[in-house]
C-alpha cells in the first residue's frame, strides 16, 4: 500500500479456508473433472464450426448453380444431412432455453455448472456422464468424417467441372489460428464454447 511518499508492505497468506470438509485429493478431482468438460465443450465449438462451414458452403454452391437443378436440389440434400448432425450437438429450437430442448452442448454445460458449483469430489454419476456425452460427441464427429470422406469427393469433382470452388472443411490448426486472429482464446485451451449460427 502507497500513502503519500509511504510505501507498506506485509505478507499476505492464503490458505484453505478451515472450515472446508474438502480434502486436497477431492479439489483436485472436482478441477480435473471441470478441465474435462472445458476441454469437450472446446472440441465441441470446433465440431459445430465445422459442421457449419461445409452446410454453408454446401448451400451457397447450391444457390450459386444455374441450369442444373439436379445438382443443386442434391447439395440441399446434403446441406440438410450436415444440419441434422448439427442438430445432435446444439439445441436449434427457436426460443433458446425456454423451449427445454436438450442436445450434448445444453448437457454438458449443466453438468459443469454442477461441478463447479460444488468444490469437493465428483460423483461416480457425475464422471460416468462426462465419458458418455464425450462418446456422444465423438460419435457425432466420426458421422460427420464419414460424410466428408464419402460425399465431398464427388461433389468437389462435380464442383470442379462447374468452376465453382470445392468444399474443404476447416481444420484444426486453421481453425485455432482463426480463433487467435479474432482475439479470442483457443476455445480448447482457455476460451469457451461458441457456436456461429
């Protein structure tokens, strides 16, 4: 502290408050639980950014197509398939939270609340619900890889033909160094979970 010309100082000690029933172990499990569910709700943003980038993409080349109809009603049946994988991850729903729809995004963001409004051990429901909304999730990303590596190639082929720009989903690298430039943290890393719709 500075009064005047007067500088004092003093050792500040921090501590456990002693009241806590919590032991070191249980607040080390509750963070390592809260780091998990931070880190899935990052790989989430990403999935979803993705999901979204190659819907859009699809349906932009639709619209961009002139006398080929056969095509263009093809890449909205496409952009259709990528929006209901989306669907799984995010609630889309209009009227937000009061509509009670739930997908693995609305899930998981309670499940954190919930651990980091309590600070001692998670509950073995608690650490069994992480393992399945990540498996969810992965599940979700494994469809949509099969998508990109199944439909993509005829459709950039087709694309090609047709002078229109193929359809590459973002990767992760670009994805991160996008999230930098726009000032933001990796979402992966410090940031949270955002969703472009």
């Amino acid at each position: 502290m500075t009064r005047g010309k007067e500088t004092y100082s003093t050792e500040l000690k921090v501590e456990v408050d002693p009241r806590a029933k919590f032991t070191m172990e249980d607040r080390k499990l509750e963070f390592d639980a809260a780091m998990r569910l931070h880190r899935l709700l990052g790989e989430m943003s990403f999935d979803v950014d993705r999901i979204n980038g190659v819907h859009n993409a699809l349906a932009e080349r639709g619209a961009k197509l002139k006398g080929d109809a056969v095509f263009s009603k093809r890449l909205q049946e496409l952009a259709g398939k990528v929006e209901a994988m989306r669907k799984k991850i995010v609630a889309t729903t209009e009227g937000g939270a009061i509509t009670g729809e739930e997908r693995i995004r609305e899930k998981t963001t309670q499940l954190y609340g919930s651990i980091l409004n309590y600070e001692g051990r998670p509950g073995d429901y608690q650490m069994a619900r992480i393992d399945s909304l990540k498996k969810e999730l992965d599940d979700v990303a494994g469809e949509f890889e099969a998508f990109v590596s199944k439909e993509l190639p005829a459709v950039n082929k087709t694309l090609s033909q047709k002078k229109l720009e193929a359809i590459q989903p973002i990767d992760r690298k670009a994805w991160d160094a996008a999230d930098a430039d726009s000032g933001a943290s990796a979402p992966g890393a410090g940031g949270f979970f955002h969703e472009r719709d």
